[in-house]
C-alpha cells in the first residue's frame, strides 16, 4: 500500500510515525511530507522535543528528513517536502496524494482547542472532509 504521513515533526506527527511502524507490512511504502508555507529566517518552530529556531530553512528540512529515517529505519520509504505560498497546507497535501496515487493518509494532530483552534484551523479535519481515500488521524 502507498501511504503519504503528513510530518512537520510536532508530536502529533511524531506519534502517527511511531503508530503506523506498528501496523505497516512488508511492501508497503511510506512516504513523509512536509508543507513548507514560510521562509522567513530565522525559523522557528515547534518540534516534538521543544522549540527550536533553524538558521537556514535547509537545516530544518534536513532535520525532518533525519527524524523520518530514524523512525522507519529498515523500511521502505521516502521523504519529500513541498514549498507553496498558499499556506494552505490541506490542499497541498492532498495535490500531493493525487500526484502521486497515494492510496492512504495518516497525520497527526495538535489537539488544537476554542479561538486557536478557530484561527489556524485543522488540517487533519480538513483533509478527513476533502480526501477521497482514507485519512487516519492518531493522537499525540
């Protein structure tokens, strides 16, 4: 089975991760995608071990890329990201899957709640109503 994990490296995405090493078999193919919407420098964000600012949007990339390939170690799989101006993550992500024949989304989320939750949005939510294949939404 082709499977896209949306990963930002946040602890949501870090346990979807961790949850789908659990239940992939042998021949599926797993490939992480990050959204990248901002390139101002410094870069900072929030990671499943804390805060950190990059210096250079490459660090970070190359950080995500790092953190995927030590979760799925001996396994089949890719990491991609994608730069769009839109920032509208969702959309992006489900291009990606169309693209690309995904037959599976997983994500995580952040368990967003009230004025935030309104403001930013759900990506999670969002790809669950606009997805026409199956999305799994795990929990940090």
């Amino acid at each position: 089975m082709k499977i896209l994990l949306a990963f930002d490296g946040s602890s949501g995405s870090v346990a979807a991760a961790e949850f789908l090493k659990k239940i992939i078999k042998e021949g599926d193919e797993v490939t992480g995608l990050y959204v990248l919407t901002d390139t101002e420098i410094p870069f900072k964000v929030e990671l499943y071990e804390g805060t950190r600012t990059f210096d250079k949007i490459e660090n970070f990339i190359f950080y995500l890329r790092d953190l995927f390939k030590a979760i799925f170690e001996n396994r089949n799989f890719k990491f991609a990201y994608k730069y769009d101006e839109r920032k509208n993550v969702d959309q992006v992500i489900l291009d990606f899957v169309k693209e690309n024949k995904f037959e599976m989304i997983v994500t995580g989320t952040r368990k967003l709640k009230g004025l935030e939750k309104l403001i930013l949005g759900s990506v999670s939510q969002a790809l669950i109503v606009k997805s026409n294949i199956p999305v799994l939404v795990v929990p940090p």
